[in-house]
C-alpha cells in the first residue's frame, strides 16, 4: 500500500476498522493492512462493539 495515501494515513491513528459492503478498489489492501497492525476489521454494525 502507499503510505502516503489518506486512507493509508487514517490507518495509522484508527483502533478498528468498519469494512461496508461493496469492492472499492484498495479495500482488500486497506483491510489487510489494518489486520497486520492487530486492529479489529468488523464488515457490520451489528459486530460492533457497544458503548
């Protein structure tokens, strides 16, 4: 991944990742890239953790 892409950029100050339905082009990358840091990748609300 560029790390110089905002998506990328976000990675770094995100704790958890909500991946929505759909197949922009990056998000398998965007994904794997925040699994390789340990952050938690939910694809819906409901696996959402609650406040």
């Amino acid at each position: 991944m560029d790390t110089y892409t905002p998506a990328f950029l976000l990675l770094q100050q995100d704790d958890t990742v909500l991946r929505l339905p759909g197949d922009p082009t990056g998000t398998g990358e965007h994904v794997e890239t925040a699994r390789e840091r340990g952050l938690p990748v939910y694809t819906g609300l409901d696996e959402t953790p609650s406040r």
